[in-house]
C-alpha cells in the first residue's frame, strides 16, 4: 500500500477518494478520425461553461498519414505512478488500428499540443504485432499496448512494451512469449496480482466491417483472460457463455485497489459479466452474468433482431455506478453497483440510436407513444448512438461521442460518415443521480475545420476514470 499522501509529487492523485475531490474539467484531448479521406487529428476541446471558447477547439496536432484509425490513447504516467516525483503526466500514447503506428503526443501546455515521434509500423511488425487498442502506463516506468493481431492481421493476442522515456519498443509481454487467441482491452489490479484482458476479433475482418456470421465462424472472441501481474504470465481463460458472451470488450475494475469486482461488457452479447474469485475455488477467477439487455425484434433493419450493441463502460470514481452505453439501442444506462454481485438499473437516457422516431427501424409490439424521440441538441440531430463516455471526477457530467470506427460507422450510422459525429454531455444530478442530457452542450465534428471527424475517446490532462490505475 502506498505511504503517500496527497502531497505526493508525482502524477494523478493519491487515491481514487483524492480524484473526486479535485478541480472541475475544463478541457478534453479527444481522438478524431477523419470521416472522410484526410488526416486524423487529436483535439484539445475546451468544455468549461464560463469560457469564452466553450465547445470550441482550442488546440490540434493533425496527423501527418491518411488512414491511421486513431481510437484510444493512454498516457506516459498516470496515478499508478503518483509516489514517483520524477515522472510527470506529459504525453499522450496514441495507438492507430488501421496503420499500426503509435503517435506520442506532446500534451504538457494543453492548449499547445504537438506531436513529438511516432513508433512506425514496421517497428510493431517487427515484433510480429499489429492492430494496437488499449494503452496504460505501468508503475515501472514502461507504457504497455494490446495488441490484436499478428504482423500480417491474422488475431494474436499480445502486448507491446514501450520505454516509457524515450516511447521505443522493448518487446511484448507476458514474459514467457504466449499470446492468447485474440484481444481487445486490458485492466490490471496490482495488489490483487491480477490482470484481465477481453476480445474482441479478428483485424483483417474487423477491417472489413461488421458480419454477424463471423461471430459463428469463430473470427470474434468471447473469452477473458487472466494474468498473473508479477510473473507476468497467462494462468487462466474463462469462457463466457454464448450468446450473451460474445464480443467482450471493456473491462473495468473498481477503483478501489483491493478490489475483487471487475466488470466486462459484451457487445454484440449485450451482457455484463462481474468477473471475481471463484467461491468454490479462490485462487482461480470465475464469471458471472449479472445483466442482460434483451435485443429487440425489429423489421427495417439488417437483421430481424437488434442487439444493444454495449460498446462502452465506465465505473464512477466513487465506486457506486456503472455506466453503458447501447451503441445500437441508444440509450445509456446506469446501473447502481453498491452490490456489485446484484446491479440494479437505476437511471436511463437515450442519445441517438437506431430506433427512435426519425429512424426506419420499427420495433416489434412498440406503440406510438413508447417511441424514441430523436435528440436534437443546438438544432443538431444526433447521429450514430452513444459510444464512448467519459465522467467527470466527481460523477456530476458524462461526456459521449458517437462514432465506433469508421468502417462500422459507415455499416450502421452512415450519417456519422457524411455529417461527422457529435458530443453530448449530460447531466447527473447530485442528489437523485438520474441523468439528463444538457441541452446548452453540443461540440459537432462535422463542422470542425479540415473535417468532418468522428469522435471517439476523451481525455482529462489531470486523470479519469478509464485511465488511472492506483497500486
């Protein structure tokens, strides 16, 4: 357990109790691929009410290829390294799908963010990796990167190291060499000697958009892994049922850092499992399905069943609520996890989706007054549906973007792709905690210069709830 206080000089806070006692976000470092055929960008968008530049981009590194894909970022040191006074929270990692680079963003002035080196695909290939997702720093120093796929595309899970000073590849990890059949995202828990990945498929045809047979052809996964964190090896995969298994994608663990509970969303299941100790077995990990969104039945749309499509999840600094986001349904659901064995639906809101009122879709035994309305914020439909979110540190603002990846954007939500994607925030009241979107917050990437652009993951400079990891 850490000594350090809350004077500590190194970056992030102390403790997640520390986090939500910090100062309000005032801007977002978002990744932005472009919508149509130029350059991705990173955007520092400033997202304080009592500035004169609000919802407005403030600052922009764009991105010197064309067709990088750049989807999640991490950060050179976060909280895991708060007792560490050298290391300071200076640099964005930003991993791109489509072209296996890795930008280094240089975020230290946020209003003067500039990109610093690039590790070039062939430094990845030449370790036999491509398709980088999820970065987090490590408390050694190093910034670690999962990877989906070989050198060629074909599905490998792994991970690439880098040195967390010069931003040069190490090698991979685990230690003993093994990869695991695909991957996707990954959470460690250093006190709990824990790491636990998901899946997600196969890149050469995540690349070619979504086909549902794929799921049976065993080209997506619907497995977890487990790590032993110090020996830095694979010790367990567990096998989540089908069909609510299939496709699980974000996993999180409380905040908390001795915390058993770690949650793992489904895409294409629609589920969430909790993954803990197994009570018949404690030195092994078990899953347990703890919630489940029926898919919809419904006529005007690819297939006669709509999935939620759960792509997003996000778990309170306090611990208390657990955020989803239906990419496909369109609704953001909040579940209360006090009980984390028993989550209870709390709070609902719907932004955008495939089956409110201005969509084709119809849902089968739906009455006219049980329809969707669509969202219109600052006289701006909202396209696409609920993707990525991020909270603010006190739990008191989620913000949302709509876009998932260009390719599957264009298959589900081709007005992402011609008008560019939006961001929401809504609004969580301190007292009831039920959420509502702000009707006076809208950043629309259509209209962003040298766009449009399909938003995707957001950032906080000081530490968030998807990226800090406490030891």
């Amino acid at each position: 357990m850490s000594s350090c206080k809350s004077k500590c000089g190194g970056p992030g806070y102390a403790s997640p109790q520390d986090a939500i006692r910090g100062p309000r976000e005032s801007i977002l470092f978002v990744t932005a691929p472009h919508a149509a055929d130029g350059p991705d960008a990173i955007l520092t968008v400033d997202v304080n009410p009592n500035s004169e530049t609000y919802c407005q981009v403030v600052s922009r590194v764009d991105v010197p290829n064309i067709g990088d894909e750049v989807h999640h970022t991490g950060w050179n040191a976060c909280s895991s390294c708060h007792d560490d006074g050298g290391k300071k929270r200076t640099h964005l990692i930003v991993p791109c799908l489509n072209s296996d680079r890795v930008y280094v963003i240089n975020v230290e002035n946020p209003l003067s963010i500039f990109l610093e080196t690039t590790v070039e695909p062939a430094k990845l290939h030449a370790l036999n990796l491509s398709f980088p997702h999820t970065s987090h720093c490590l408390a050694d120093g190093n910034i670690m990167i999962s990877t989906l796929g070989t050198s060629s595309g074909t599905p490998s899970g792994n991970f690439l190291l880098l040195d967390g000073k010069t931003f040069e590849p190490k090698g991979t990890w685990p230690s003993d060499g093994r990869t695991v059949p695909f991957n996707y995202d990954f959470w460690y828990q250093p006190r709990r000697n824990i790491m636990i990945s998901t899946e997600w498929g196969s890149p050469n045809h995540i690349k070619e958009g979504f086909n549902p047979g794929h799921i049976a052809e065993k080209l997506y996964g619907n497995s977890v892994h487990i790590f032993d964190w110090e020996q830095k090896k694979h010790v367990q995969t567990i096998d989540l049922p089908m069909p609510q298994g299939a496709l699980p994608l974000e996993v999180r663990y409380l905040h908390e850092p001795t915390s058993e509970n770690a949650f793992v969303g489904c895409a294409f299941g629609s589920s969430i499992f909790r993954i803990h100790p197994d009570p018949q077995n404690p030195d092994k990990q078990t899953a347990t399905l703890v919630a489940e969104i029926p898919s919809l039945n419904v006529t005007g749309w690819a297939l006669p069943e709509m999935p939620a499509l759960i792509t997003d999840i996000l778990i309170s600094m306090d611990d208390r609520f657990l955020y989803v986001s239906c990419w496909l349904h369109g609704d953001i659901r909040q579940y209360d996890i006090s009980d984390p064995a028993h989550p209870k639906l709390h709070s609902r809101v719907y932004v955008g989706g495939s089956v409110h009122s201005e969509t084709k879709v119809s849902v089968e035994g739906q009455k006219g007054e049980d329809v969707v309305p669509a969202l219109y914020v600052k006289g701006r439909r909202v396209e696409g549906g609920p993707q990525m979110l991020q909270l603010s540190l006190d739990g008191h603002r989620l913000y949302v973007t709509t876009s998932l990846y260009k390719k599957w954007d264009e298959q589900f939500y081709p007005g992402n792709t011609k008008q560019g994607a939006v961001m929401v925030q809504i609004d969580v009241d301190p007292t009831t905690f039920e959420m509502k979107v702000n009707p006076k917050f809208l950043i629309d990437f259509g209209t962003i210069q040298g766009g449009p652009y399909l938003a995707h993951e957001m950032r906080y400079p000081g530490g968030d709830c998807t990226s800090d990891i406490w030891i």
